[in-house]
C-alpha cells in the first residue's frame, strides 16, 4: 500500500520527507489549479515502494500508509493518485532545510482540522 501526505502538510512543506525517499516519489503541484490542489507535497502512488521512510520524518504527522488515513482526510486519498494522471502538473519536490514546527504548533494544526491530537 503506497502512503498518502494529508491536507495537515498544507502550507508547511518541510522535505525531511523527500530527504529519506529513495525512489523520489514525492511531489509538489506546479500546476495552476490552486482550489484543487493545496500547497502541500504529494505522493506518487505508482511510485511509492511502501518503504515508510517517510513517515516519520514528517514533522507534522501528516503521513498515514493509505487504509490509514483518517476518515476525515480521505479525499487526500484520491488528490496523492492525481499525480499519476496529470503528472506534467507536479515535480519533484527538492529537499530544502526548514525549522520544524514545536508540539504545540502539531497539537494546534490537528485541532485545526478536527483530528484528536492525543490519538
């Protein structure tokens, strides 16, 4: 099952991600439909060799291997697999060195968009 990068990426956009990632396969939209697709990163399901690596370098927790991602989140699902289809419209994203966000920035975001932060 390939991992999916959730809406809690959104504007945040650190690459410790893409820094573990030993096929590449995660995405930043170029495209111009910004009400479609967020600023956010995105993974290539087709690409995605299930490794996990990424997901614990997400600082964000925004991360989840697909059958996991919170029901709230689900559409996300489907935005990662858009990168097969419309993939003129994504590049890989590079790796660039970004602060990490505190606990209580996490705790706020996960808040922000309905989730439990102590799940």
């Amino acid at each position: 099952m390939p991992w999916t990068i959730t809406r809690l990426c959104i504007d945040c956009l650190d690459t410790g991600c893409v820094s573990v990632c030993p096929v590449d396969c995660i995405y930043e939209y170029a495209g111009s439909d910004r009400a479609s697709f967020p600023n956010q990163l995105y993974i290539n399901p087709d690409e995605c060799i299930d490794c996990g690596a990424c997901e614990p370098e997400c600082p964000w927790q925004a991360i989840f291997e697909e059958p996991a991602v919170p029901q709230l989140f689900k559409d996300d699902v489907a935005l990662n697999h858009k990168t097969v289809e419309l993939a003129d419209q994504f590049k890989v994203k590079t790796y660039q060195q970004t602060e990490h966000p505190t606990p209580e920035q996490v705790r706020a975001n996960k808040l922000k968009w309905g989730l439990d932060p102590d799940a």
